[in-house]
C-alpha cells in the first residue's frame, strides 16, 4: 500500500499543475467549510439578512485561503519581497462579485433548490431532498462556492502566484 502511495506521490509532483491544483482543493474545503459554517452560524441568527451573512463567510474564508496558500500551496512561488495580498485581492474581488450575482441568480431567479429536490427525490433520497427545499439558500450558497473555487483557482494561478511551466522548475 505505502509502494502505491509512494508512486502517485511522484507522479504527482512530476505535474506542477497538478500538484498545485490538489493543495488548493483542499484549502478550498477548509476554506469553504470555515465559509459555510459562518453563513449557517449567520442564517439561523438574522435568515432575514441571507446574503449579508453569505458576504461574511466569504470574506473569513478569503483570509483563511490567503494564509493557507500562501504558506503552504505556494510556498515555492512566494518570494519574500512581492506583495501577493494586493493581486489576492483584485482575483478574489472580482471573483466575489461572480460569486453574489451567481447566489442572487440561485435563490431568485432560478430557483436552484427545485431541481436540487426533484433529482434527490428522483432517486429516493426524501428526506436529503426535504432539508435541500428547507435549506434553499444553503444549496444555492454550496453551488456558488464550487464555481467560486474554479474561478479563484485560475485566478491564483495565473494572476497572483503563477505555476511555473516544467522547463521553468529549475532556472
């Protein structure tokens, strides 16, 4: 099992993108849960301020991906002298605004939750389906985040810390 383990490591690390890309999923799940839990901590103290307490998540989630990426994901891209908090900034900014409009379209416009509860309830997950149409604006707020995630990926990548191509890793 350790041979196995072992061997997808190297493969790994052989594809800097690659390696990268799996660092930041699992900031991205630190992140987002940390996002989550303040905006469900949020919701069932003021449900009437829903996007309020979504712009709350995001921004504490912002703070804990920053750090996170920055001394862990890039810690081979970030060079002591640049400022990477400012370019951080304008990605996720940008990103954050894709993000509202996004949630706003989910919870007002298409409704996110009814197709979310006819395809559980298709498959014979009611009760999983009743909390997703109690929780609308928790499913809307999870989709968000995964087109969130994408959007920031490429944008940390190619903006702020930028992966360097293979020919690259040893100059």
């Amino acid at each position: 099992m350790t041979g196995i383990l072992h061997n997808i490591r190297k493969q790994i690390r052989k594809h800097p993108f690659l390696h990268k890309f799996i660092k930041f999923c699992f900031v991205g799940a630190a992140s987002a849960m940390v996002s989550l839990f303040v905006f469900w901590v949020f919701s069932m103290q003021f449900p009437q301020y829903n996007l309020l307490g979504k712009a709350i998540g995001y921004v504490i989630g912002f703070f804990v991906g920053f750090t996170l990426n920055k001394f862990w994901t890039y810690v081979d891209r970030a060079d002591d002298g640049e400022k990477y908090l400012m370019k951080y900034v304008i990605v996720y900014a940008a990103t954050f605004l894709v993000y509202l409009v996004f949630n706003y379209t989910c919870d007002h416009l298409l409704r996110l939750h009814q197709p979310v509860y006819w395809a559980l309830d298709w498959f014979q997950l009611h009760e999983v389906a009743d909390w997703a149409y109690k929780y609308d604006t928790t499913v809307s707020n999870a989709a968000s985040i995964v087109v969130n995630a994408v959007l920031n990926f490429l944008g940390t990548n190619f903006l702020v810390f930028r992966v360097p191509k293979p020919e690259e890793l040893f100059d």
